[in-house]
C-alpha cells in the first residue's frame, strides 16, 4: 500500500501515469477531501484525458478515453468509479465492472475501496490518502 498525502496526489499521479500500460486496478483508500478525486483528475490528464473529470459520486461509474496507448498500440480507457454512496459489492457488480479488472485496454480507478478490498484482484495497487497535516 502506498501512502499519499493530499499535496503529494498530483505528483504521484503524474509519476504513476507514465507506468500504467493498461489491465491495473487501482484502490484508493482515504477519508473525504483527503485527495482521490484530485489524484484521479491528474491521473486523467497525464493520461491525455480532454473532457473534465468529475467525481461519478451519484452515478457510481464515469468512462474516458484518454490518448494513451497499450502494448498493442490501442488507446487505453480510464474507468473511474465512486463508491462513497455504496452499500455492497453486488451494487458495484451490477455495473459490470469487474470485466474491465485486468483487461489490457483498461485502467480502473476505485474510490472508497475499502468498501470491496476482499473483491478486488490481487493484483490492485492500493493506495492510501491522508489530508496535510495542518
């Protein structure tokens, strides 16, 4: 688990972003305004994301293409979900999510999952945000 700050998110979503190459899970863990939506917004961006990135709180999931490629030179989608309004895993699975888990053209970024952890692959990079301290 790698631990963030909030003044670390876009930075490390900058550096994250030129590893990714498509199938990664990533699990973001941390309590309200403590960085995952701002981490998941630089992360769009350096991805090469043009539409603005939301927080998908009310509608669970969003989608975007973004104009990086994968291995087999096909652009990669970001997925990004928002689990702060769920209640269970069968809410998320109901979405269909778990097809884009570990597929190539995919990278899926999971707010407040620490509601799924024991649903998640094993090979989801988890990642912990904590507020600055004041």
């Amino acid at each position: 688990m790698k631990n963030v700050r909030l003044s670390q998110a876009e930075t490390e979503a900058n550096k994250l972003a030129k590893a990714l190459h498509g199938g990664e899970v990533l699990a973001l863990i941390g309590d309200l305004g403590s960085g995952k939506t701002t981490f998941t917004k630089a992360l769009g961006k350096a991805l090469g994301v043009r539409s603005t990135i939301t927080s998908p709180t009310f509608v669970m999931m969003q989608q975007y293409q973004t104009t990086t490629k994968n291995k087999e030179d096909k652009p990669l989608w970001l997925y990004h979900l928002d689990l702060y309004r769920t209640n269970n895993f069968s809410e998320v699975k109901s979405l269909g999510v778990e097809q884009y888990w570990g597929h190539p053209e995919t990278i899926t970024v999971i707010e407040w999952a620490d509601k799924i952890l024991d649903q998640l692959p094993k090979e989801a990079l988890l990642f912990k945000f904590t507020r600055d301290a004041k």
